[in-house]
C-alpha cells in the first residue's frame, strides 16, 4: 500500500481523547503513527503495538489534514523508507 516513490511525513498520537470528534481518529490510541502521503493522497493511522494499519482515508484539497497547529500529536518528521529495502 505504501508508495515506494514518496516519503510520508509521520505523527505521532499523544492524546487520543482529544482526536475522537474527527472520523479518522476515533480508533486511535496512544503510540499510534499518522503517515501523510501528500502525492499519494492518503493519510494511514498505524498501530506498531500490533502491526496493523487501523484507519485509511483520502487526503486532498477539500479534507486536508491539518496537524501543523494541533497540540495531540507530536514527533513530526520525514522519514527516508528507501533504507528499509
């Protein structure tokens, strides 16, 4: 699923309380990674404790998701997957 020619800028949930008046987040829990795929157009929730995506929605010009000024996720970063291969 993911895009082998982008790199997601991922997020982490902090708190999930806070999150659970948007559809995408009402899964989420502690410790869950966001990854934004911008040219992908897709926003995945990721839970590592069990290796599983939860939630997959399309991101775009009309529901963009914003995390830049929210206070319940933190560690925003690019990461660089081609190390992985």
């Amino acid at each position: 699923m993911e895009p082998n020619d982008e790199v997601p800028t991922i997020a982490t949930v902090t708190d999930p309380k806070i999150l659970k008046d948007k559809s995408f987040f009402t899964l989420a829990e502690i410790g869950d990674k966001v990854l934004i795929y911008t040219k992908f157009g897709k926003a995945i929730l990721y839970r590592p404790s069990i290796n599983k995506i939860v939630e997959v929605v399309s991101v775009g010009i009309d529901n963009k998701l914003d995390f830049s000024k929210s206070e319940n996720v933190e560690n925003q970063e690019e990461i660089d997957n081609k190390d992985d291969e």
